[in-house]
C-alpha cells in the first residue's frame, strides 16, 4: 500500500478546485434530498445535515468533522438551503450526538448500512480472492474492495480492516494457485 492513510486518499477528493459545474454534479441537493433536510431544526442543523448526506454519497464514508468541508462546497450548499455558510460552525457544538444521529437517519435515506465484521469480512474476502488470482497489486485490490463495497450499499470499514484483508488476498491467491497447479496422482 501507499505511505498515505486510507482516509487520507478517500478525502483528498474533496481538496480539488472544485469548478461549479462539479459542484452541481456532486453537491446538488435532489428535491427527495431538500425534504429529508427539512426534517431537521434551524439553519446550522439543516447544513451539517446536508454536507453530511453529501459527502456520505460521494465519499462512502463519513468525514470525522463536517467542518473540514472546503469553503467553496460549504458555501454552494448553503446557498441552496438559502443560509449563511457561518452556520455551520454551531453544527458540532451545540448537541454532539446530533452528527451521529444525522448520520443513522441519513444511511436510511441513502439505503446505506455499517460494515458488519462478521457477514462481511467473508464476502469481500471471497471478493478480492478471485480478483487476486488475476493481479494481486494491493492498490487496485483496494479499488476493487470500495468497488465492491459501493455496489453492496456498504459504507467503508475502518482503514485496519480493509487492509488486514487485502494483505491477506495475494496469500490466500498464490496458495490456491500452487495448490491447484499440482500434478494429480493416480493410484
């Protein structure tokens, strides 16, 4: 793997130049998204929410502080929502479990559940072995498990889990091609 941290790699999407025509592409709240946003009380409220669905949908992941947000994307939503960008900073202040329970009301809407250890580590494993037969280069297993993940309506596991499981594909792979390469005896 690469000398960047996972989550290093999944946000640096966000610090780009966004140009507007990006900006309507990946931060455009739907009329479905706008009333699953008026759901929630006051301005700051309704942004941090907002940011929050945005970014779960284009990052499939979580942002550990939606004020991390570039000000352009902050601003581009708020203009939407018809608030002052400002707002946003009362977000994570005023209640901190109303980012996490935004976040549980949010994977509803977009139909998105946690990575589950148990039903999942099985899954994607089977997933990326197949795929490791072919190549076993760790940053396209890597492509291939948030592929994978997407397509499920998975959110992406913790960076150690994700990586205990591709070191461990390329193993797994060379094994079962010795193992299927044998000649057979006959008795």
């Amino acid at each position: 793997m690469t000398t960047d941290t996972l989550d290093a790699r999944r946000f640096r999407a966000l610090q780009q130049d966004w140009a507007s025509e990006d900006l309507a592409r990946f931060f455009l709240l739907t009329l479905e998204d706008m009333q699953e946003v008026r759901t929630c009380r006051g301005a700051a409220s309704r942004l941090g929410f907002a940011l929050n669905l945005l970014l779960l949908r284009l990052l499939h992941c979580p942002l550990p502080d939606v004020n991390l947000t570039p000000a352009r994307i902050v601003q581009f939503v708020a203009m939407q929502l018809n608030v002052h960008p400002d707002v946003l900073a009362e977000y994570s202040v005023r209640r901190p479990q109303t980012r996490d329970e935004h976040l549980v009301q949010i994977r509803g809407y977009l139909k998105l559940r946690p990575y589950a250890h148990e039903g999942d580590d099985p899954r994607l494993t089977e997933y990326l072995l197949a795929r490791a037969l072919q190549r076993d280069d760790p940053a396209v297993l890597l492509e291939e498990a948030e592929d994978w993940l997407r397509e499920e309506g998975i959110l992406f596991p913790a960076e150690s889990a994700i990586h205990k499981i591709i070191r461990s594909s390329p193993r797994s792979a060379s094994r079962q091609k010795a193992k299927s390469s044998r000649p057979l005896h006959s008795s």
